[in-house]
C-alpha cells in the first residue's frame, strides 16, 4: 500500500448491490510491518456454487494449487474463502501446501466450513512459505457480519493505492440478480493473468458449469485483455461465487438466452475491475486503451496489441507524453505476426500519426502534442485489411515504477 | 548521444588492428541539432565481399531493404557503406527507398564505387523520411583517409554514450588475419536483432557465402543473445566485409578445419561487441549475466533466458539491488516453457537463493545482498533435468531509462 493514491483512481468507491446471505470478517495476521487488514475470511450460504480461472504461471502456487483441486473435487461447491495479503506463498514445496491447508482448517472451523469446501488466495512477496500460525490468532478476533465492499478491497491490496469493487443489476428471466466484485492488483500485471486477485460473488442461482464457461469466456476479454509490465504472477485468481440466493429458473446452457444480460452485466463488473487495476498500475499516470484493427485474426490483433502495450520504448514515450509514434510502428513490426506495411496507419485519438506506410500529410504535431497530455488516451493502429480486432488496455512506465520495484522487499 | 558516460563502459577503446585496404570518411549531415559527426563513408578496396543479418521486425527500413536487395543482386561484392544517425528512414515508403538510393548514388560517386555495390545503414528516429541533400552537402567536406576506429564509432553513435570496438588477430592456414569491427546500440535492443549497427571488417579473402554463414551461426549467441528492453528495431543490420588483402587459401565449405581460428576469433569480436552494447544500456547500471540451465533444449533455455532478461520487475529489483529471486521464479514460471518445479534452483554468483523447488536451506540474504552491489552480476537459474543450455545479457531497468526514453524526440 502507498501513500501516494494513483491519480488515475476513480473518485471513490462505487455502491455495490448487497449478496444475500453472504458474509465477511477482515483482520490483520501482521504480513506486513504497519497496521493494515491484510486478511479477508468470507462465508457463503449453503449451496453456492463456484468457478475459478487461475494463472498459467508454470510455478504457480500453494492457493491456486488448492483451488483448483478443491473445486474439481466437489464440483464447484464453495461455502468459505479466505485470502490474505503479504505472503504469496507460491514456491514454497510441499511445506507451502501444508500451511495453506491448516489454515484453511482453522479458518474453516470458525465458520463451520468443511476444509474441502474452503478457497484460499494469497498475494505478497514470492517463496516465503505462509506463517498460518499468524492466520489462526487473527481468527481469534475476527467476527463474521454482512460484507462492507470497501473493506473487503482494502484487506486484500498490496501495492495497490486504492481498493477496487465494481457491481451491476440485472435481470435473468424476470428474477433480479445483483453482481458485486472486488480486485487487486497493480504490478506484475499481464494477460493470462496479471497478479491479481478478484472475487466476484452473485446471488443468481447458476450451476458450476455455467459459472465456469460464463467466467472463463468474459474472463478473455476483460482480466486477459490488460497488462501492466508483463510480468504474469503465480498467483493469479478470479474467482466467482454464486450463493443462488435468487431464485431463477433451472437453466442448463451457458449459451441460453435468458443469460444475455447477466452475461454482459458480469463482463461489464469484470472489466470495470480489470481497468481498475490498470489504473492502480505501480507509477501510472496515464490510462491507455490500445485498439488494434485490420489484423488477420482477433488472436493476431491482440498479440499485436500486447507487443505495443508492454513495449517499454512506447510506454516511456507516453509517460513523457510523447506522441512517438514511430516506436509504435516498431512494436507492430516486432510482434512477428501478418501485417501489410502499406496499411499501417496509427492515430492518436481522432488524429492520424501515421497512414498507408509512412507519415499522415495531415500530420499535426502540435495537436498529438496536446492530445498525449490527457490522462486517458486511445491509440488506434491498423496494420491490414483484415477482420481481426483487439482491445487492450495498459498504463505509462514512469520513473515511479522504477522506484516501487527497486525496493519492494525491504 | 548523452553527456554522462555509462558506468558500465570499458576504461578505453581498444587498438584494432589496421585492415588492408580500407578508407573513411567522417562527416557532418546535421541530423542532430548539436555539433557531432552523424555520417561514416567507408571504401572498400576491388574483390571485397560482404554478407548481412539484418532486423526480423516486420516493418524494416529503407537501408536494410536496399542491403537485402544488394547483397542478393551482386552476390556479396560490396565497395562501400554508407551509415547516417539521427533519422532512421523507416516506415519511410516509397520515398525512404528513393532518398536512400540518391544518397548512395552521391557517396557512391565521391569514392569511384558504383551504386549497385553500396550498401546503406540509418539509425535514428523511425517515421522521418531520410533529407538526402544534408548527405550530399555533406560530402563534399568529407576526405577519405585510413580508417580511425575511434572516430568511425563514435560516427553512427545516437543515445550511445562511449564507442564500441573490438578486433583480433588469427591465423587461416598459417596465413595472420585481422578482424576489426564497431558497432552502436542502447536502447530498442533485444534479440533477434537490437537496435544496433555493427559493422566487422577482415582482410581474409573469403568467400561471400562463408561469410553469411559464419556470421548467421555467430550472430545467434552474440548479437541475439543480449536484450535491454525487448523492443527491437526496423533497422538493425550486421554487416561482414573481407577486403581479401591477406591472401589465404581457398576455402570452398564454412566448416572447413581451418577456419576454426577464425571462426572462434569473429565469435569473440561479436560478443565483446555485443557485451558493449548492454553496457551501454540506456540507464543500464548493473551488468547482467543469465545462465539458464537444465531446460529442455537450448531454445527452450534462450526462451526462458530472455523472459527473465526482460522482466521488468526482475530488471528494477536487479537496479535496487535487491536478490528479488522470487521474481526470477516467477519469470520462469511464466515463459511458458517446460519446467520441473521441485527442481527450480536460483543461484546469485556463488550464493544459493532457491534449491530443489523452495528457498535455499543455506540461504544467506546478507552474503546476497553484498553480491547483488556489484556492477557485474551472474544469475543462474536450473530449471530441471534437461541439457538445455542458454546464456542471455541484459542490464538493470532504472529511472534514467525512464528519462532517456520519455523525451527522446525533443
């Protein structure tokens, strides 16, 4: 956590809809040398079901490790979660798993919760193994009431500066049903996925499968469609909760249409939250969405997209609201994927850098110049004559990045 | 060009051997506002041939189109080159090709040498089309004399803050051979190729088609095994010249026995150049050497090699000094390469951080972070069973980066 709040951060906290029969307890285990909450117990009503989507980290973690088989081994029944901040616990062997799963016992047992039934996510400084010691006295004095969001999202940051939530309402045929999430998240931050961790919690009452093809495809889209550095964690995790609280319908696809608005409802939650975090990007002072279009596929437009998002060269140039757009060009070509270099046109916002292979005749230096100085920017860049199109969003890399990561242990 | 010298910079250039045969010129387009020479013609004498390896980036440039298109059109035999900094003519179209061909046709005339055997070299900023007339005012105040190695460096320098030499001497066939080459890069770097020239000479009479193949195979672990930020430019080129002065047997096959010596002596004169260049990283304070071992094949090991090179939060701990090693884990993890996590062993210099999966049972942070101030550092990382090997150079990521790269254009 810093003291500097990110000056891309939204104005406050949004009002998130109450889950029915969902509760929350935040204490503090001590991961971190000063006094903030740095663990998040929740509880879920008897028969929610759940979903994840993890990291492809290779290394990965003792939590995701336990999630995973945790939800195949009951089909996506989940009653407890517990996530603390400070100590990632990943790379930590046998010995890791060990400590994840006591303090899930522990934890369970103080909200009479099968250990088979509980989640765990943690978040903090790789391969120091968890102290679940610290997490069963904080349990002592932690009491389970009716979720407050802000707090929940401020008990799970890091170095995140701002705690992040975001919800929406909508209707699944006919039945009201409320959508409530929270994220962190801030550096080493990148698609498939960005250290992150993000809960959302529905009152729909939705089968596991659903919930699981529903987040994994809204997942593409919105967690794997931002990068802050390209560092992708061990521990990534988007959970999502469904207490069935609300009763709708028995429905059995994923693709049936009385899901459509909740579908989109749940995409826009998670990419609310997934530009949060690029907003919390560790020293960013600028938000930049990244359309690439003309591409010979949307799998190709977003490797591209990718390459000029985590291209330090261009990051640094928006950092010094440098419309270089050449550095663009650079990234384009360097993604190694088709593109037709007659085509390339890259535009700043509605001004054209770049058009047909080489510089726009209505180049305007003075008003790109202009342009770069905003906080939010959209940088256009068609690369051929195809169909396939992406959208990514990214932040500046600035000095302050530097700073963060040069001395984040100690 | 930046007025601080890198900290990492060799204590002086080094004597080069003199190459039979060869002439500069040094000279003033005024590319760049300050007073420094931006321009190097180089003859070449009769029955010189050349070879190139140029950029992979999809956008390329006019220079190293025009290069491909000689070298192909003449069979290697190359009489001059021509190299500008300061404009890039890059993404330039038609036009770019245009200029480059009249500022070549020029140089080509002031040296007795046809345009068909000059060969082009530009760096600088992409997207600004290539002022030919600077080069042709200029090289009328520009006088062919043997060539100083320092001031022909110093010539094609752009944010470089000390010019790169290196040379060697050996034998082919009991026949002493010399090699003498200069190269600039520091920012925009990353294999396959960087933002970098270089540009190696030989008196040895060797074949085009030995040359190429040489070069290729030792361009691999020289030139595309360093990284600084992972961008990589649209005009990259290596170029080899053999004048033919020392007079060496014919050899018909590249693997020819006797042209060890001289393969291992242009290995080495690749490499220290290369070296240079991450030394002169932008802002680069830290020397970095990454061993990947154990992977599955050495490819596999180079993937893995690069991804921790450019991690940016690998490369800001590494500038804070601080042994992050979970970091390191992480960047493995996140290559997407075959990994044996219970074998995951990370080691700075002597000094254990990780063994068999977890933190080192002789972890000693203090003897660590004493290593980790030195300005020459070595990492190697063991990633399981295999006999896949890499070695990758890279420096630190640190806030004058930031600087040098957030206005780079004004």
């Amino acid at each position: 956590m810093s003291d500097q709040i990110s000056p891309l951060a939204p104005a406050r906290f949004p009002d998130l809809p109450a889950i029915a029969g969902l509760e929350a307890a935040i204490g503090r285990a001590g991961f971190y040398k000063h006094a903030r909450p740095d663990l998040l117990l929740m509880r879920m009503p008897a028969g929610t079901k759940a979903a994840g989507v993890f990291t492809t980290n290779a290394v990965g973690s003792a939590p995701t490790d336990w999630c995973k088989q945790a939800l195949s081994a009951t089909r996506g029944n989940a009653r407890g979660l517990l996530v603390n901040a400070g100590c990632a616990n990943s790379f930590t062997g046998p010995a890791g798993d060990a400590a994840c799963k006591r303090a899930l016992t522990e934890a369970g047992a103080a909200i009479g919760v099968e250990t088979r039934e509980m989640l765990a996510a943690s978040t903090g400084v790789i391969g120091v193994l968890l102290d679940d010691a610290k997490i069963t006295n904080a349990l002592l004095h932690m009491k389970q009431a009716p979720v407050s969001w802000p707090e929940a999202a401020a008990a799970i940051m890091t170095t995140d500066t701002f705690p992040k939530g975001a919800g929406a309402t909508c209707e699944i045929d006919g039945v009201t049903v409320n959508i409530a999430g929270i994220a962190k998240g801030s550096g080493m931050i990148a698609p498939n996925m960005a250290t992150m961790l993000a809960f959302v919690f529905t009152d729909a009452a939705l089968s596991a499968p659903i919930l699981k093809t529903l987040l994994k495809a809204e997942t593409e889209t919105s967690f794997n469609s931002i990068t802050v550095d390209g560092d992708r964690s061990t521990n990534d995790c988007v959970l999502l909760f469904a207490t069935g609280q609300a009763r709708v319908p028995p429905i059995a696809d994923a693709r049936d249409d009385r899901l459509a608005a909740f579908r989109q409802a749940l995409s826009d939650v998670l990419r609310d939250l997934a530009i949060q975090i690029v907003r919390d990007g560790e020293g960013a002072t600028k938000l930049v969405k990244v359309v690439v279009e003309g591409a010979a596929s949307d799998a190709s437009a977003k490797i591209i997209a990718r390459t000029i998002c985590e291209s330090p060269l261009v990051k640094t140039a928006i950092a010094g609201e440098d419309a270089n757009w050449g550095r663009i060009v650079m990234a384009v070509g360097r993604a190694d994927q088709p593109v037709k270099k007659d085509m390339i046109a890259v535009r700043f916002g509605d001004f054209y850098a770049a058009r047909d292979g080489m510089v726009a005749s209505t180049y305007d230096e003075a008003a790109m110049s202009a342009y770069m100085q905003r906080q939010e920017l959209e940088i256009t860049v068609t690369v051929g004559p195809g169909a396939g199109r992406a959208v990514m969003h990214t932040c500046d890399l600035t000095k302050r990045y530097v700073e963060i990561n040069g001395d984040y242990r100690s």
